[in-house]
C-alpha cells in the first residue's frame, strides 16, 4: 500500500477512536440532563444535519484545494471546538443549548473533511489496491468502535464525560500531526471546478452513480430508526450500565470487521457490486429483525453484530464502485454530493425515532420497521442500475 497510505489510514483511525468514544459520551451526557429520547436523538440529528447544507461545499473544496491540506485544516478545527465542548463540560452542567451548539460546530468539520479524505485515498493506491483499501478504512474506523466505546464506557465510569471528550481532542491534534509527513500530491486536473458539474454528473450521465446514492439514503434512514434510540433503549428498557453499552458497540465494532474483510474478497474474487450490496441490505435486515427477541449484552450484541456485517459488505462495495467510475477531477464533489443525499436521512430518521419513543414508547415496533425496510432495498437492489455494473477483477 506504500508509507504514505499508511500514515492516512493511522491518522484516520486515531481519530475515529475519540469519534467513536465521544459518540458515546455525548448522548449519555444529554440523557443524564435531559432524561429524554427525543434530547438524545436531537443529538444525532445535529451532527448529521450539517451534511445537508455544507455536503456540495465539501466536495468542490477538495477538488478545488488540495486534499491533504483540508484534511489537516479540518482535524485542527475539530480538535479546538472539542477541546471547547469539554472545557464547558468541565466547568459544571452547561445549559443543553450550548451542548448543541458545540456538537453542531463540531458537526460541520465532517462534511468538509469527508469527501477529501475518500478522494485522496485513490491518489495514493493503484487501481487494483482500492478493495482492500477501502476495506482497511472500513475495518479501522470499525475496529476503534470495538474499543473506543468500551474504553469510553469505563472512562465515563471512572472519570466523568470530560475525560472522554478531552481525550476525543486529543486524537484530533494527533491526527493532524501524522497527515503532515505524507507529502504532495499528484495535481488533479480541473477543467470544471464548479458545483454544477458534479451535480450533472450524478444526476445526468451516471445513474447507478446515482442509485448508490439512495440505496445509501434508504439505509440510513432504516437503521438511525434504530441506532438514533440505542443509548435509550439499552439505559430505559434494559437498565445497562455504560459498561455494558459500551460492550453492545464494541460487537458492532466486530460486525463492521468482518463486513469490511467479506467485501474485499468478494469484489476481488470479481463478484459484481450489486450482488453485495443487495446481500448486505439483506443481512443487515434480518439482523435489525432478530434485536426484537435478543436479550442481555451478548444476544444482542451479536444481532448488532449482523446488521454492521452486512453494512460493511454494501459500504465497501458501494465506496469501491464509486471511486473506480468516477473521473479524478470530479471525485470530491460527486462523493460529497452523495454522501449528502445519504446523509440528509440520518437527521430526519434520528428526530423521528426520537419523537416515537417519546409519544408511543415502543422500540420493537421501530425495530421491525428498521428490518423490513433493508430487506426490501435488498429485492430493490436486484432491479436497479447498479446492476449491469462490474468492475475489473484483480488478483
């Protein structure tokens, strides 16, 4: 993969490890103030919401600028405003609408940062490589969440919600740090660097470009109807401590790995995309299905387990097509543009979830409607336009 992937990859997971304790402090932190299922998921849906607005500038940034030095730019940025959050944290129960604003700042780092870091990846591996770069990516970011949560729950534990959030700082700056030796770049040739070009791309000239996009879409809104009310559900339906919580995410953590590995091989043992992500969609479905019974950490733990394999096979087959079909000079804002049609769900789904458990108070009925709406993108999938796509196969 070479030195300067490496370092990428480093960079990126460090980082993720304080993302993924602070994902786990914050909705916490808000459930402790607010005793709320609709507060914790407002907590989601601000630091998805951003994604919506900022998702298009995201993309034209890191095809207009380098992409090395936006990635740099933006861990610095994430690394103060989360040293901020935890200054305020530290100095006693801060009012909920600073908490908000602080995640929403912070929230806005990642739609500028994102769509750089997945074009850069290609600049820095030969065509061949991208399966199992991706899947390296995927299988890190996943990996940290089956420590970072753990971690995060014991730190919680011991030391309070301001030990995580600095030590999420913390990773930030490292972060920043390790990016910095990776060097220059090849240019990137710009002909158009203009919003209206990314946009025609997706929209006109590449539909199954497109169709990843609203399967991505699809998903997300099916699984935040769940994942938006974890925290909740885990703390007020089954009396889990942080420990135990952090062990629930520590099983997804394991999904996510073994998802991420299933997909590699099977895309470079040439099987065609669409055949993946229809079977991940499907096996994410019947796993969301199987939390409906699951009781205790371990049981259901391991159905979590199933629903993050099964994103993991679709994520690194839908990311793979993408970067092998999409033109260098377009990659950045075609990728942030559908990052952003995927993500404008998340917000809206974590907000819903939120709104139904407050005024219905009945998770299992989420939980069906989160299974079945995967299995029916799986049956989509099969009759879409992703599915004359192949891609080359590599030894």
């Amino acid at each position: 993969m070479g030195t300067r992937y490496w370092l990428l990859l480093s960079a990126y997971l460090i980082s993720s490890m304080g993302t993924w304790i602070y994902r786990l402090a914050l909705p916490l932190l808000v459930l402790d103030l607010t005793g709320s299922a609709l507060g914790t998921g407002a907590v989601y849906a601000l630091e998805y919401l951003p994604f919506l607005v900022l998702g298009l500038l995201g993309g034209v940034i890191a095809d207009r600028f380098g992409r090395k030095p936006v990635l740099v730019i933006g861990d610095l940025a994430a690394g103060v405003l989360a040293l901020l959050l935890a200054v305020v944290v530290t100095m006693g129960p801060p009012p909920l609408w600073v908490i908000y604003l602080l995640v929403l700042l912070l929230s806005c780092v990642d739609p500028l940062y994102r769509p750089a870091f997945n074009a850069i990846v290609p600049s820095l591996v030969t065509p061949d490589r991208l399966p199992p770069a991706n899947a390296r990516v995927h299988i890190g970011e996943h990996g940290t969440n089956m420590i970072g949560p753990a971690l995060g729950g014991a730190m919680i534990v011991a030391f309070g919600y301001e030990t995580a959030i600095y030590v999420d700082a913390a990773t930030f700056f490292v972060s920043a740090a390790l990016l910095a030796p990776i060097g220059r770049l090849p240019a990137v040739r710009r002909r158009d660097v203009s919003v209206r070009a990314g946009l025609r791309y997706l929209f006109v000239e590449r539909r199954e470009v497109l169709a990843t996009a609203l399967v991505s879409f699809a998903c997300n809104v099916g699984v935040w109807l769940l994942l938006a009310n974890l925290v909740f559900y885990l703390s007020a339906y089954h009396a889990f401590t942080p420990t135990q919580i952090g062990v629930v995410y520590a099983f997804q953590g394991a999904g996510a790995v073994v998802g991420g590995l299933a997909g590699s091989r099977l895309l470079r043992r040439g099987l065609p995309p669409w055949v993946l992500i229809a079977a991940g969609a499907a096996l994410g479905g019947l796993s969301m299905l199987a939390m409906i019974p699951a009781r205790g950490p371990v049981l259901i733990g391991l159905a979590w387990t199933g629903q993050f394999a099964g994103a993991g096979i679709l994520i690194v087959a839908t990311m793979t097509l993408r970067q092998q079909v999409i033109p260098d000079e377009l990659l950045g804002r075609v990728l942030g543009t559908a990052r952003m049609i995927a993500f404008a769900a998340i917000p809206v789904a974590a907000l819903l979830a939120g709104a139904f458990e407050t005024l219905v108070g009945n998770a299992y009925l989420l939980m069906a409607v989160a299974g079945t709406s995967w299995l029916v993108i799986a049956l989509a999938v099969t009759r879409s336009p992703i599915r004359p796509v192949s891609l080359e196969k590599v030894p």
